[in-house]
C-alpha cells in the first residue's frame, strides 16, 4: 500500500517536473525536444515503459524517408479522425521519444491521447523495443549512412532484427524491394510494399554497393530490375531468398512530374489510382510505405489516397518558399543516397535553375564531409546545362567545390559564398521570373538557412 502511494507520488512528480522542462525549453527556445526525456528517466527509470502501456503505437524506423513517410501516415491518421500524438522530427532517440509520451501523458500516468506516431533512429529501436511494443513498425530501407562501412550497416539491421525478436505481436511493414529490409519478415507477420518493373525501373543499373551478395548464403544477388540503390527483383540463385510479392504495389506510373507523381497503386489486387504529392521515386517508396501502414492498421484505402493526395511536405525534406514572382526550394540533404536521389530529381527541371550546396561539417550533419564522394553527381554533370551557376556555402563550401569540379562541371560556372543572406540575395537575384532557386542544406545549413529565411519571408515555426 504505502509502496504503491510512493510509487505513484514519484510518477505524478516525475511527468509533472518533466512538464515544466518541456515548458521552459520552449520559452527559451531550446527545442525542448530530449533533455525534459533524459531527466525524466533519471528520476525515473524505465518511465517510458509505463506511459507507453496503454498507447497504440506506429512506429516508423530505416535509413531513409522516416521523416517524409511519419508526416504522410500522419495525414492518413488525419483524414480517419484517428487522434494521436508524435514525436519531434530529429528527436527520434530514447530521449526523445520519452519526451513526447511525457507530453501527452496525464499526471497520474494515463495518456491523453491513445495512439502515438513515433519515428524512431534504427539504432535506438532495440533498445526501445525493452520499454515499447508497438503495434505496427514501419521499416523505410538500409542504407550505409556517409561513411559507415558494411559492417556497419549490417550490425544496424541485426540490432533491429533483435528489437523485432523482443514483440511478437507487432505487425511489420517493409520494404520488399530491399533485401535487407524484407529478410526482416521472417518471425511476425508482414506487409510488404514495392514498385513493380513495369512502374519504374532504372535504364543502367546502379552503383549497388550496400547489398550485393545474399544475406543467407552470400551468394551474388541477381536483379530483374533496378529502382534506385540497392531496390529492385533481387533474387539468389543459389538458395532461393528473393523479392517477397508486395501486398501494396506501385504497379503503373502515369507522370513523374517535378512535384507530384500519379501512379497505380495496386492494394491487395484491387488497382487505384493516386496523386502523391511529393516528387521522385524515393518518395513513392515512403508513400507506399505509408499507404501499407494504413492497411495494417485496417483503414479505408480511400482515405489513405486522399491522404497521399493532400499531404504537404514539411520542415527540411523539401521546402517551397514563394520570393515574389520566384520561388526557392530547400532540400536537405544528408547522406550519399538521399543527395543522390535529390540530383536525380533535379534532373526532371525542364527550365533553367539556380541551385546551391550549402554543406556543413557540425556534429549533427556528420563532421567527415567525405562522404560527398559517394555521391552520384553524374546527373548533374549531364543537366549543367539548365544550372545558370552553382553556387557553394557553408562551412566546408570549398570541398563542396571541388567535389563539383571533379565531376566535370567547369569552375567558371562554380562560385563559393560564404554568407547565407548574401547567397540567398545573389541567387534569387540571377533566377528568371518563375524560376527556381535551389538550396540543398546539410541539416545545420538548413537550420541556419531557414532561420534567414523565416526573417525574410515569415515562414511558420519548425516545431509547431
Ligand atoms: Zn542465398
């Protein structure tokens, strides 16, 4: 009796304390997104575990497109009414992720809110899935991030595969174009979406570097087609394990333009059409993602399509901001298949573009900027054309430089500006009436860069 009063006082005092911290965080502006989280589970240990006890939880994991796909099952919780709570986009650590429960629990413990839309670091996950039990987790891809070496990228997918071991009761929705991603599949029962050879496949295939050989017997993978990376028909000859058939299939695109794309979406064999409103390929993935999350949580498909339709890109990944009669659009970038894909796209512009490399070296953006090297900046070299100067910034802008001369765009066509304000003005003042500035930000940059611009333009808090 008296241990359950103490414990139950200690609870009350810990989200109470740890709702104040959020609070002033806030005021002064510090994000307030995982110290509040940090203390809490100091004065508290495992405080997680409680909160999270009586949540439906979606949580959303991979290398790349965790952000775009969290805000698109976002807009379809949205349009089915469902109420949930998230986390901070970038507060997707343990920390984090106890900060946003703490928020949305009562003070005796109880949530407010009983769903939670959690994106979560792939590294951070097994150590979650001691405190959490998801209903549903979303895996987007694997990847190898700047400059992780194989190893790396492999003891990432085994401490996910662990954190799986540990719920057996969540429903998995992965990516069947990924042999990483889809061998997860193997213990809990499984959704998987991809893109058919008939929606998309690349002409020339790929540099394959993350995934060659097979998981199982390390024999060499072979492909009946490529998307991007790694992703297409993989199969092993030697023992068999191959592209598992999608439940949510890309089947037919209609138009890839430069903002959207119209596809056919193929849903448990019915075909739908839908208008994702996001562009390029990488985005298609993370809406079939999404839309395969809606299915394992039962909702209507149409309004996972309407969702698809409707849903508005957010902070960082991709931003319009109208200057005028011009416009710019910030990218962010941040490891070689994410810069990679955003050339990729830059390669549909029909007109001529301004566009800028804004690269930093801070903690949070990866301070070994070798990682550029990786890059495949071949698309560019071929459109340089469209590019009426490009421009490069931030704190290692000269290697950025010469990464671009390397690739064969000519220096008199390359020009180094340190200063944001200065580059933001120069560019938009060589953009043509209509056209398009293109900024593509490390994640510092970015930072900085939208802070410039939110004084010139007014843009919305990025938290809010
Ligand atoms: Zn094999």
């Amino acid at each position: 009796m008296i241990r359950n009063i103490f414990f139950k006082t200690r609870l009350t005092l810990t989200i109470a304390m740890s709702k104040l911290l959020i609070k002033v965080c806030r005021l002064l502006r510090l994000g307030g997104t995982s110290l509040p989280g940090k203390v809490a589970n100091k004065m508290f240990p495992g405080i997680l575990k409680i909160l999270a006890g009586n949540v439906r939880i979606i949580m959303v994991t991979g290398t790349n497109g965790k952000t775009t796909t969290s805000r698109i099952i976002a807009q379809i919780l949205n349009e089915n009414g469902i109420s949930f709570f998230t986390n901070k986009s970038g507060a997707n650590l343990l920390s984090g992720i106890t900060t946003a429960f703490i928020e949305a629990a009562r003070l005796n413990g109880r949530p407010a809110k009983d769903t939670a839309l959690i994106e979560i670091d792939e590294a951070a996950f097994n150590k979650a899935a001691d405190l959490v039990s998801p209903s549903v987790l979303v895996v987007t891809n694997f990847f190898r991030d700047q400059l992780d070496r194989y190893g790396e990228l492999y003891s990432t997918l085994k401490s996910v595969r662990s954190g799986i071991g540990k719920t057996s009761g969540t429903v998995l929705v992965l990516n069947a174009d990924d042999s990483l991603c889809a061998s997860l599949g193997a213990s809990n029962k499984s959704i998987y979406y991809g893109v058919s050879p008939e929606a998309y496949k690349e002409s020339v295939e790929n540099s394959n570097t993350d995934a060659m050989f097979c998981l199982y017997c390390k024999s060499r993978y072979e492909y009946s087609y490529h998307t991007y990376g790694h992703l297409g028909g993989f199969k092993c000859p030697n023992c068999g394990y191959e592209r598992p058939t999608p439940h949510i299939e890309c089947t037919r695109t209609e138009r890839l333009a430069d903002s959207y794309s119209e596809v056919g979406i193929s849903i448990s064999g019915k075909t739908i059409r839908a208008k994702i409103n996001l562009p390029g390929v990488y985005n298609i993935y993370n809406a079939l993602a999404a839309a395969a999350c809606g299915y394992a949580l039962g909702l209507p498909e149409e309004k996972t399509v309407a969702a698809l339709q409707s849903f508005e890109c957010g902070f960082g990944r991709m931003e319009t901001i109208h200057a005028s009669d011009k416009y710019i659009k910030l990218i962010l970038v941040k490891n070689p298949t994410g810069f990679s894909q955003v050339i990729n796209y830059l390669s549909t512009e029909k007109n001529e573009f301004l566009l800028a490399f804004a690269i930093n070296d801070k903690l949070a953006d990866g301070t070994d900027v070798s990682w550029l090297w990786d890059v495949d900046l071949e698309k560019l070299q071929q459109i340089q054309d469209k590019a009426i100067r490009i421009y490069t910034s931030g704190i290692r802008a000269e290697d950025m430089a010469v990464r671009l001369k390397y690739e064969g765009i000519p220096t008199g066509k390359i020009s180094i500006v340190k200063d944001y304000k200065a580059l933001i003005n120069m560019g938009l003042d060589k953009t043509p009436a209509g056209g398009v500035f293109y900024i593509l930000p490390t994640y510092t940059a970015m930072l900085e860069i939208r802070k410039l611009l939110k004084k010139m333009y007014r843009l919305d808090e990025f938290w809010e």
